[in-house]
C-alpha cells in the first residue's frame, strides 16, 4: 500500500501476515461455491485463490500526526498460544522487524487502537517477557472502548469454558490493564483535532458490542480504517454474508451497509482489517450491490 496522506497525518500498512487463504466456511458460515463462482471474475486471485480459499491480510495500520505515532490493530502476535486456531499457535513472525523497516521502534509509539478486541487484532498488544506478557509498546496508552471491554471481562469473570476470544483477552487486554496502560474511552473518543478534521472514532456495533472504525480526516480527505466491519470484498456483492464470530449478525449487517453506502456515495479510502496489499481503495456501487477497487486501479 502506497502511504496515505491525509492533510497532516499519513497512513501507512505494516503486514505481520501479508497473504493467508482461508476456508469460505470458516470466514462466512453462509457462504457458497456458486457465490464464490459468481464473483471470482471481479475479485480476481488477490482475493480467490484456485482452490476456492477467501486471501486474508493480517496487519497494522500506522498513523503519522505532527506529534504522534498511533498503531491500529495489534494482529496476532508471537508465542501465544491458540489451540482453537492453530494457524495462529505459537507464531513467530519478524513483525516487529517490519515495524521497525517502517522506521518504528516500540519505544517510539504514542497510542494504540483496537478496532476491537478479538484475538487477530490485540495480538501484539503484549510479547513474552521471562514468562510473562508484557506491554510491547513500553511508553504507549492502549485505549479501548469501554463497551468492549466490558462487555468481553463480564464474559471472561463467568468463568466459560473456552477462554475468552480464543485466550487473548488473558494474555493480550488484560495484562494492559493491568500494567496501567489501558485507557477507557467512549465510542465516540477524538483522539486529535475535531470531528470531521483530526482523528476520531465511530460506534461500529454488530461484529462486536464495542466495535470501533477509527476516522483519519481532512478538508478534502477522509479514510476509514474500518477493522473487521467488512473482512473480505466478498460482502460487498453479497452482504448478508456472516462471519461466525458476529455477536450480532443482524446488527452487523446493518453497520455493514451503512458504511458501504457512504463509501460509494462519499468516495472515501477505506482501509479494512483484512484486505491482502494494495489493500487501500474506493467502494462502487454495481446495481444494487457493491464492488471494491484497489487506488490507482
Ligand atoms: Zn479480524
């Protein structure tokens, strides 16, 4: 992805995963080989390989401001220990080598931004340490929105029987918290400058309770960084297509939609959670469905 800039801030994708084919079935429980067959022609093998497995990116956002560095979606993570998702047990990928070829040492990052709190985006919030997990980002404030974690440590203090987003509320959120750089904030928290003009969140319900989209702003230019809101541009043909960790599908749709139909009318840069390099790009609209094009295609 080429670095975006908006106004004063720049926008830049750092991969811990660039390229991950991944079951239909897992990503989509309702998806089928016609909707695959359907849709391979647009999408392309960027996004459907031969085999019919749907390509997933797994990376972090960085944004540049005048006096600040800001990481978006922390990934997986090394060493942890996923026996629910073994493409994810006990990685060990040179991603904080990439983020330092991006010209970031861990010492350098200011913020850290969840879009939410599932297992593939807190991952690198914490590294193993002589045992234990440890904040990454030593001098960073990690800031969550309130409603997620909530809702996911009342989960996590029910005792359930698997733990909580696959362990990663144990070994990623919530030793953040408790190293005291956890922040609490709204879903409608402004991190610089002003609505419209700075950097801000939106409410993004449905996948998650808390869900965030993070908002980079300017006069003439607006980028959504929008996390799991649309995983893969499948959706966009077929919206109803639902991810089988949405806590509310129908919720999640209706978040869905609404953000495509302002992409298409807006012509705003989204960057989603997930889409495999260039992965920055405009939504269109195709009758009444949708279509994604890569900048610059
Ligand atoms: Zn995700």
């Amino acid at each position: 992805m080429k670095p975006q800039k908006i106004g004063a801030y720049e926008i830049t994708r750092v991969a811990e995963i660039d390229r991950m084919g991944v079951d239909p079935k897992f990503l989509f429980g309702n998806v089928t080989p016609e909707i695959i067959a359907a849709n391979r022609g647009w999408l392309g093998p960027v996004f459907i390989e031969p085999d019919d497995k749907l390509v997933l990116s797994f990376h972090t956002f960085v944004i540049r401001t005048k006096h600040h560095v800001i990481l978006v979606d922390t990934c997986n993570g090394n060493d942890k220990r996923r026996p629910s998702m073994m493409a994810w047990d006990g990685l060990k990928t040179p991603y904080l080598e990439n983020l330092a070829a991006a010209g970031v040492r861990p010492e350098d990052v200011d913020y850290v931004m969840c879009t939410h709190l599932h297992t593939d985006h807190v991952g690198w919030n914490t590294r193993l340490v002589d045992g234990k997990w440890v904040p990454t980002f030593p001098r960073a404030k990690y800031l969550m929105a309130k409603t997620e974690f909530d809702y996911f440590n009342t989960v996590h203090q029910s005792n359930p029987p698997q733990p909580v987003n696959r362990g990663s509320f144990i070994d990623s959120v919530l030793p953040i918290v408790e190293h005291g750089r956890a922040v609490m904030v709204d879903t409608d928290h402004v991190l610089e400058g002003a609505d419209g003009n700075g950097i801000w969140l939106v409410h993004a319900p449905g996948h998650t309770p808390g869900g965030v989209q993070i908002r980079v702003g300017a006069r003439d230019r607006l980028a959504v960084l929008s996390g799991d809101i649309i995983h893969h541009p499948l959706q966009l043909a077929e919206p109803t297509l639902s991810n089988p960790a949405d806590v509310d599908p129908a919720v999640a749709v209706k978040t869905k939609l609404k953000l495509m139909n302002e992409c298409a009318d807006s012509g705003l840069t989204l960057l989603t959670g997930h889409f495999p390099d260039p992965t920055a790009g405009q939504v269109t609209r195709h009758g009444e469905r949708f279509r994604f094009r890569f900048q610059g295609d």
